[in-house]
C-alpha cells in the first residue's frame, strides 16, 4: 500500500488523474503549514469533496500549526521557493514517510509533484533523501495535468491563491496590490470612458455590459479588468462555441444563461 501526501484538492484531482496506480492510496492531509486555520478548514472540505466525488476515504483533519511555527519563525523573510520552501516541504514529507512506516505501507508519495508552483526535481531530492533516512520507496514523478484539463475537472472546486504560510498570504497581498494598481492605470489610459467597469474585477460581469464590438478590443479590456467570468448574455458569435477567452496574459471563463 502507499501512503499519499495531500497538499489541497486541485493537486489531488491532477494526481489520481494523472497517476492511475495512486487512486488505491491511503491519503493523509498533513498541511501545519497553512494559515490561517478558516483557510486550513476551507481546504480539507474540499479535499473531502473531491474525496467523495472519487470514492477514496477520506482521513479526519488535523491542524497543528505549531509544527511548522519554528520554520515560519526563522525563515520568514525567505522568498517562495527558498529554504523555508525547502524545510516546509520536507516536514511534510518526513511526518508522510513516518506515517507510512507505522501503518505498514510500503511507500509513500505527495500530490506537491502535481503543483505548477513548486519544483518537482527538488520534491524528488527531499522524498528520495528521506526514504533512504527511513528506509521505505517514495514514488516521484510528474503529477501534472495539462491546465485546460485541470480547469474542466475541478470546476466548482475551492482553489486557493496562495500556497499556504503567512509569509506566501503576505507576499500574494503585496503582488495583487501592485498588480490592481497597473491594471488600474491603464484601465484609465486605455479605456478612460469604461472606468466604471473596473468594479467588475474579480466579479462576474455581463457581456451586455461591455459596450465595445471589436473582439480584440473586448479581449484586452477584459485582460485588464480581469472579471471572474464573462456571462454571454448578447450570445455574441465570436464567444459561440468557446468555454475561455483568453486574452494572452489571463484566461476568463465565459458562461452562457444556461449554465446558471
Ligand atoms: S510558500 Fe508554501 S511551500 Fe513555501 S513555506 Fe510557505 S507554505 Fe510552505
């Protein structure tokens, strides 16, 4: 049996699709790392979503923030992807290859191989570190799923925007603030008469309510405003047939009065 570690619901969706011979794993949640604790639960009920929708048991919660509070403490100021990165990642792994030794199981593995944030050789040197140290097979590989696939199959699945630690909440705040202020001002520049559509960022907005024709200018308005989703209300023949606009640098859903 293999034990896997989980890391959200997006990344185990990706993996048992992707990695037919896991969907018979024992999972374990163990993610101290996550803050604050509303977020922690918001993840697991997803987790036991997707649990539910694949019929895999699904292993009660446990939030224990205190085991990665010496790690937060002492690389706070690291950027994502450094050390503190490093030691986060081999916590959980360690406490998975652990649990895996004391259940009987003969390896272990973690759906982090299916994020596109992190980076899987590096996993792969921590898991196979600590197998050895332990004496128990990590199972590496590539998780991922290609993004379109990813997107159609967890449609209505939480999906967090930050990787879990305070330090990655603050850093993801500080990007999204310096981001709204560029799209901002070149909403003003580029589209000085439509600055009332900014209110849409982030929300869902009717096509209806964007009065240009033009695609490729609807796409670059879109691009700025960066709504939730775009409601085909017009059924605008340019949209027909199509589940995203994408408009180069960000990816819109496009919904029709029938999906609602
Ligand atoms: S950014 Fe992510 S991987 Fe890095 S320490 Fe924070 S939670 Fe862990």
């Amino acid at each position: 049996m293999n034990l896997l570690h989980v890391c959200c619901a997006p990344d185990l969706v990706s993996t048992v699709f992707k990695m037919e011979e896991l969907r018979g794993s024992e999972l374990f949640f163990y993610n101290p790392n996550i803050f604050p604790e509303d977020e922690f639960f918001r993840r697991y009920e997803a987790f036991e979503e997707v649990c539910e929708s694949l019929s895999i048991a699904c292993p009660e919660p446990t939030y224990c923030p205190e085991d990665f509070s010496k790690i937060l403490s002492s690389y706070v100021d690291e950027k994502e992807g450094g050390i503190r990165c490093s030691k986060c990642i081999e916590l959980r792994l360690r406490k998975t290859a652990e649990m895996a030794k004391s259940i009987g199981a003969e390896s272990f593995s973690t759906t982090l191989l299916a994020s596109p944030r992190k980076s899987i050789k590096h996993i792969t040197l921590i898991g196979e570190m600590i197998a050895n140290e332990i004496d128990i097979e990590f199972i590496p590989g590539n998780f991922r799923v290609d993004r379109g696939r990813l997107n159609t199959l967890i449609r209505d699945i939480y999906r967090q925007d930050y990787c879990g630690c305070q330090a990655s909440l603050n850093e993801m705040k500080k990007e999204r603030e310096i981001r709204d202020t560029r799209d901002r001002e070149r909403l003003e520049r580029d589209f000085g008469a439509l600055v009332d559509l900014w209110k849409f960022r982030g929300k869902m907005v009717l096509r209806s309510e964007i009065p240009i024709s033009d695609t490729s200018e609807m796409k670059k308005l879109i691009g700025i405003i960066k709504p939730a989703t775009l409601c085909d209300d017009l059924e605008d023949a340019e949209l027909k047939n199509r589940r995203w606009l994408k408009t180069g640098t960000y990816n819109c859903r496009i919904l029709r009065e029938k999906d609602q």
